[in-house]
C-alpha cells in the first residue's frame, strides 16, 4: 500500500483550524512543520515540560496531510478549506513509499544500559548481558521506558537502595518500569497507581512479561484496595513538579517510618520549591541530576537528608 501527502504552506492563524479540518473531510492524518526549518528563520516552539507552547504553529507553517494514494487530494483540500472559510490554498503532493512500518520503528530502539546491571531491552531484542538485572520493554503509549533521564535518575537511585523483602508504591507508574525493577531487587509488596487506564494496561502487561507480580490500580481503586492504609519502605513519584507539589502530603504520608521517598521530573531549578512544598512532612534534598534533571530523596524519621550520590 501506498500513500500521498497534500503538502500546504499556510499561516499560523490558520494551520490549526486547516489541520482539524483536514481530517473532517477524510485525510488518515495531519501533522503541521516549521516551513522555516533547515534556514536562519528556524524558530524552535515548545513549553516547560507538562505545558503547552504560547503558540500552537509556527509563522510561516507547513501542514502535511497523509492520504490514501486513490484518495482525491483537490476535493479533501478543497472542502477543508471551505469549512474554515478560506480560498483553496497552494499546494504540492508527495508521494510515501510503502515500508516495513514495523520494522523501521524497531530498529529505532536499542537496549539501554542504566546504572551498574540494568538493561531495557525491547523485546524484539537479545539481551547484551544476560545475566545483568533485564526488563523487557517495548516503546509504548505509556511514558516510561529509561530513555529519559528522569526514568533513569529513579531507576538508578532503586538499584542503589532497594533491599530484599521490603515494600514499594510506584506512584504515577506509567509503564510499570520503575515497580517492575524494585521487584526485580527483590522487594516483595510492590504496586503502581497512574489516573491514566491506559499506562494501568500497559503497566500489566509489561509486569506480567517480566514475571513479576504487582498489583497496578486506578486512584479509586487503590483506595479501596487491600493497600489503601498502607505505608511503604520505598515510595517512588517520577511526575513532574506542579503535581508533586500538591500531592506532598499524600505521598509523604505513604512512606514508612524509617522508609525513603524519590521524586523526579523535576528541573534542577525547581528542585528548592518541590523541597519546601515537601519540608512539613520530610526532608529532600537532590541525590543526582541529569541533563538539567534532578532526583529527590529523603528518609522518614531522619534528621539526615541521605547524602548525595555523584553522579
């Protein structure tokens, strides 16, 4: 099977409104580019993390919407253009090669090396080290996989103090990989919570692919579950910095007298604000930092921050 794009220049005021329409009147996708890009006039757009961009396009923009080849691309432009109000645009159209689709995006995915023994390996792959600490992990919908340096800081920071037979909660558990290599160390009463059903999916089917038995839940449902009221030897939150903020008391409240709490997706330069907002209930202070990332420890009961850990 093959594909066209309709490829349309267009200005920013209406390269979101075109896009919507675009796919109303039948194209299978649409995506919007700087058509400045490869040139001086490149303008780079993005948000702090968990925000959106001040704008949504860019000045000059370029839409590409993707169609099936027997596809009319005049009259899907057209019409499109007609809903929003505007004349027919300029246009080109490109065609797409038919490929191996699966076979391009695996071979974008390499096993990861984190810490001193863990590998992420997809599943598509051998193990470099079979006997190094392995998680099998397929790029997915839910965030988690350990090319992030937040994901990273968390799991180093578990393989550095994770002790057998002791408890953890993955809060905001996304794929599962942060409980999963706890399990794997050893810890014996292990669960995850995410708000989102599909990282709870997802988070399933990964701890069942590694062998490891965690119990993943809704909000709602963890509070009615046999967890509700318990506290953990370990507490783990790899979020980000507004959210963890408002959940200080609820995940400060969760760890056990003598337990620690790590959070990350954390900006280095948030790092004083997240450890005020957890200051009332336990002291963090930064255990490592990575790419402008940091991680946040601190022990229950301790009058100690446990010292940072180069990096």
């Amino acid at each position: 099977m093959s594909w066209i794009e309709i490829v349309i220049g267009i200005a920013r005021d209406h390269a979101e409104a075109l896009s919507d329409a675009l796919m109303d009147a039948g194209a299978l996708s649409v995506s919007v580019e700087d058509a400045d890009q490869g040139t001086e006039a490149e303008q780079p757009l993005f948000g702090e993390p968990g925000m959106e961009p001040d704008a949504a396009a860019w000045e000059h923009s370029r839409v590409v919407a993707l169609t099936d080849a027997d596809a009319d691309q005049g009259a899907i432009l057209a019409a499109a253009a007609r809903a929003i109000g505007l004349a027919t645009p300029a246009h080109t159209l490109r065609s797409v090669a038919d490929q191996d689709w699966v076979r391009l995006t695996q071979s974008q995915f390499a096993p990861i090396h984190i810490g001193k023994n863990i590998w992420v390996v997809p599943s598509w792959h051998a193990a470099p080290d079979p006997a190094a600490l392995i998680l099998e992990l397929d790029p997915g919908l839910a965030f988690g996989t350990g090319s992030h340096p937040t994901t990273r800081l968390c799991l180093e920071w578990l393989e550095a103090h994770v002790a057998p037979g002791k408890s953890m909660l993955d809060y905001g558990c996304g794929s599962g990989i942060l409980a999963m290599l706890a399990k794997k160390l050893g810890a014996n009463a292990v669960c995850g919570v995410d708000i989102d059903p599909q990282a709870i999916e997802s988070a399933r089917e990964n701890a069942s692919r590694n062998g490891c038995d965690i119990a993943y839940y809704l909000p709602d449902a963890f509070a009615k579950s046999s967890h509700a009221e318990q506290r953990f030897d370990f507490v783990a939150a790899n979020i980000l910095s507004s959210p963890l903020k408002l959940m200080a008391p609820m995940l400060a409240g969760r760890v056990a007298a003598g337990g620690s709490l790590v959070l990350s997706g954390v900006l280095a330069r948030q790092a004083d604000e997240v450890a005020a907002a957890y200051a009332p209930f336990i002291r963090l202070g930064v255990w490592a930092e990575q790419d402008g990332w940091v991680a946040l420890h601190g022990r229950l009961g301790s009058e100690q921050v446990p010292p940072a850990r180069s990096h």
